[in-house]
C-alpha cells in the first residue's frame, strides 16, 4: 500500500518489486558464500566470479526482468477493462438516455415498469405515470426555430428535475412528450395537487435570444393495477387520458378512466363511418378565397374538405382529418380531393391559384406525383395555377420517396408551398430540404408567441427575411379589419381568413370577379375603410 502510494504507475512498481528480489537473492546468494566457502577477505570477490555467483546475477536479471514484464502486462491489461468499461458506459448512456436533454428515454423508461410490475407485491402501493407534453410547441418551433425548440425543451427538463421528489423519475419520450414515472404513489388527490404544483412550476415563460417564450401544457395520469402487464399499456392509457386533458383549455391534467376506452371505440367507429362516407359521395369540396392586400382582389382559392354526414350534419375538415390521417383515409379522400377541385376550377372563367393542402403520408405514395399529373391532364388544368401545401416535416421518413415526388411535380409547373412558420422563414429556400415556392404564416400563431404589443413588429420582420429571399407569403387568420390593417402595415401581399370570406362552392367561387384590380364584393366596403384608416 505505501510503494503504490509513492509509486502510482503498476509497471514501475513491478520493476521495483522485481529489483528487490533479484537483490535480495543475490545478497543471500553471496552471504551464504562468504560464510560457508570463502574468506572474509576475498569472499564475495570470489563468489561473484564463480559460477555459482553469475548463475545467481542471472537469475536475479531473470527474475527481475519477469516481474517487470508481468507488471507491464497487468497494467496495460488493466488500461484495457478500464476503457472497455468507459465505453460500454458510454454506449449505456447513448441507449438509456436522451441526447437533447440527459433525461432517461423510452428503453429505461421500460425497464423500470418492468421491474415495478415484477417486484410489486400484493398490498404494494401502485405506481403513476405521468404522461405530458407542450400545447403549442409545434407553433414555437414553427415562428422561432428548432434552436428555440430544442431550448425550451432543456428548459423544462430541468425545471421537471428539480421539482422531482424521492421515488420519482422524469423521462423524455421524443419530440415534447416527457413522463413522470412515480413509485408508490399516493391517492388520487394528492397526485391532483402535484400535477397543479408542476404545472405552475414547469409552464412558465422560459427566456430566449429571440424573445420570451410562453409554455403551456396537459398531462394524462394513468395508475398501474394487476390488468397493466407492460409499458405499452399503461402508455396507451396515459395518452387516452391526456388526450382527455387537451380538449380543456389551458394547463389541465386528467386520469385514465374505463369511459376513455369507450371514446376509443367512438374513433374506430368514426373512422368506419368516414370508409362508407367516401363510397357514398358524403364529401364535398369547398374553396376559401385568398385576397390581394393591396386591392382586396381574389388571387386564388385554399381548397377545403366537407363532409355531410347522415346524422351531424356538415362537417368541416378539422373535425375529421385527424382522423383521416391517422386510419390512411387521406390517401383515397386526397386524391378525390384533388380531382374534383381541379376539374370544378377548370371551367372558371377567370383564372385563379388552387392551393390545396397535401398530407406526409400522400407524399411517402411513391406514385403520388404521377396522380396529381394525371389529375392535371385529365382536368386540362394550368399546372402553374396548382399550390401544393407541404408540411415541413413532410421529408422526416421515406424522404427520398417525398423528395422524388416534389421534384417532379415542380419540374412540371406545379408550385410548392409550406405551412409552417419555421419552414417558411427560418430556412425558406436557401437551407430547406425541398425548395419551396411559398410560405403561408398563421397571424394567430405569430399573436400567440409575439404578443399583441409586438405582433406588427414580429410580422414585419418575418416578411422582410421571406422578401429577402423573394418567396411569397400568404398570411392567413385575418379575421377582421383590424387583422386585415395590421397585415397591410407589415407589408402581407396575400391574405386569407374570416374577412377574405366564408367557405363556398363550386357555383359560388365561379362567380366571384377574379381581376387583379377588382375587388370581392364582400370586401369593397372594407377596403374604402382601410384607405381612410
């Protein structure tokens, strides 16, 4: 313990340990020469020269070298463990942790509910779980950047870290989704009172280089019992709960109940009920007008989805397309979409811009570009008067197969537009993973981040990076005079919302004067007010 204290490197001290040997042989060696063989005088003279002596300087050599080389070997095997040990640390850490946060992921996540299931016992208090995420996140991504994204999600881990108590732990499952996985939890009140505490604690405005970030967000709490066998389960409840929790306004938390699977059940049927929808023609295309700003003039027409059902009667698209995305409904109902809009808008007399949204899983068809191609031809329909609205994450799977489609599509005429804000301004055209030719920007989401305050500040200056690169912006949400000024005073070429107009059909769309310098009829009024505003 002392030589290891004085001497750290193990090699060097297998050397020193060797060298004592070795001399304390040889000491012996001679000792026992001069004693036994020998005089004093010339004893040791003699016996080193003897061959007894040199065999022994020898063996000492030997030995000493021996040990040494054991000691190299044992220290260079000892470096080895010790960096095997690092790295399987480190691959245990990218396996078991979120690279963003630090947080634990989804497969510790699952160890721990398994171990909790395994060792629970009969009287054991059940566990929670505590499934949340941010309302909104999508529109701060979209307005500030992923940077601001990626900070407010740090932000609140940390935040959830330390509100953490004893037997509790925080995961990050992707995206904005987190879990709060409580051991031994208590009662269901006093599980209401701590999600009230984090909710206060955690949404609150985090501070950014671009501005102060409001953060808001649901949670759904689902209890283990004896049904719950894995994670998944008990996720899928936690989901149906805090699906629950978001059809309420603000921060709200709910737990799983046996109603909720019944509201499930609702869904599937919903979705059977949108299948025969679409074979007994229940669907019908609608086209919103999209304005000039400067002279209130029809541009172009945003297509919209309407379903008559038998017994709710109309339907707009929010109300189903969830769904329909979600049961691969889109495919067929998109592509009916897209055929009937082009062939109504083919007979107009005046020709207008059809901006129609697409959905990620249209794209991923490897044969969608050729089905909006056929659709044009089959309509004799102006490929350059088609805007298609992409999602941004329209490349995140099978991006080769979406990336393919839009680049035919373009090649023939067609143009492609974006819908979110961080698509649109944040990358635009110079750094997007597919070139755009638009960008739509939601006035209610820039309100929402910016602030009525800073709103035409905000707006301002979104539009001069889009003009920056000279990409056109179509605003939408502008629902009143006071939207429609504030578009205006920011420079919007194009806007679109409750003041553009209703919904309207076919018929209706065709008769509306379509002159660049023509007002809509709904907005002469209007426009008379803005000039002496």
């Amino acid at each position: 313990m002392m030589l290891k204290s004085y001497v750290p490197n193990a090699c060097k001290r297998y050397a020193i340990a060797g060298l004592a040997i070795a001399l304390v042989t040889l000491l012996a060696a001679s000792a026992y020469e001069m004693i036994f063989g020998a005089g004093l005088a010339h004893g040791g003279y003699e016996f080193l020269a003897s061959p007894f002596g040199l065999a022994a300087i020898a063996a000492s050599l030997g030995v000493t070298i021996l040990v040494a080389g054991l000691g190299y070997r044992h220290d260079r095997l000892a470096r080895q463990i010790r960096s095997e040990r690092a790295a399987t640390e480190q691959l245990r850490q990218a396996a078991y942790h979120d690279s963003l946060t630090g947080l634990r992921n989804r497969h510790a996540l699952n160890e721990d509910v398994q171990r909790i299931i395994r060792n629970k016992t009969g009287n054991a208090a059940p566990a929670a779980l505590l499934l949340f995420d941010l309302d909104r996140f999508k529109s701060i991504n979209d307005t500030m950047g992923h940077v601001a994204g990626d900070l407010v999600l740090k932000t609140l881990a940390d935040r959830l870290l330390s509100y953490c108590k004893p037997g509790q732990r925080v995961y990050r499952l992707g995206g904005d989704e987190f879990v709060l996985l409580w051991e031994r939890a208590p009662g269901t009140e006093t599980i209401s009172n701590f999600c009230e505490g984090l909710a206060a604690f955690v949404f609150r405005p985090v501070e950014s280089p671009l501005g102060v970030i409001d953060t808001d967000g649901s949670i759904g709490i689902a209890v283990s019992d004896a049904s719950v066998a894995t994670l998944s389960e008990l996720l899928k409840r936690a989901d149906l709960a805090l699906y629950h929790a978001k059809e309420r306004p603000g921060s709200s938390h709910s737990f799983f109940t046996r109603d909720m699977d019944s509201e499930q059940q609702k869904r599937l049927r919903r979705e059977a009920e949108m299948r025969a929808g679409v074979d007994k023609g229940e669907f019908h295309v609608d086209f919103r007008p999209v304005l000039r700003a400067g002279t209130l003039s029809i541009s172009g027409f945003t297509v919209e989805l309407r379903w008559t059902h038998p017994e709710e009667g109309d339907l707009v698209q929010s109300q189903f397309m969830a769904t329909a995305e979600s049961s691969g409904l889109i495919l067929p109902l998109g592509k009916w979409m897209l055929e009937r809009a082009l062939a109504d808008a083919s007979g107009w007399p005046e020709k207008a811009d059809i901006i129609l949204p697409v959905y990620a899983l249209q794209l991923r068809d490897p044969g969608f570009a050729a089905s909006v191609i056929a659709a044009i031809e089959a309509a004799d329909f102006d490929p350059d008067r088609l805007v298609l609205v992409v999602q941004s994450n329209a490349t995140s799977t099978d991006g080769a197969i979406v990336l393919g489609n839009l680049e035919r599509l373009r090649e023939k005429g067609v143009k492609i537009s974006v819908s979110e804000l961080a698509a649109s301004i944040a990358g635009l055209s110079m750094t997007r993973a597919f070139p755009v030719d638009r960008v739509h920007l939601d006035l209610a989401g820039i309100r929402k981040i910016a602030g009525e305050g800073r709103l035409v500040q905000m707006l301002t200056l979104l539009l001069q990076l889009a003009s920056t690169v000279e990409t056109p912006v179509t605003l939408s949400g502008v629902d009143s005079l006071e939207d429609l000024k504030c578009a205006c005073d920011a420079g919007a070429e194009h806007v679109q919302g409750k003041f553009a107009g209703p919904r309207f059909c076919t018929l209706q769309a065709a008769r509306f004067p379509m002159a660049a310098d023509d007002p809509a009829p709904i907005a002469r009024s209007a426009l008379a007010l803005l000039r002496t505003a």
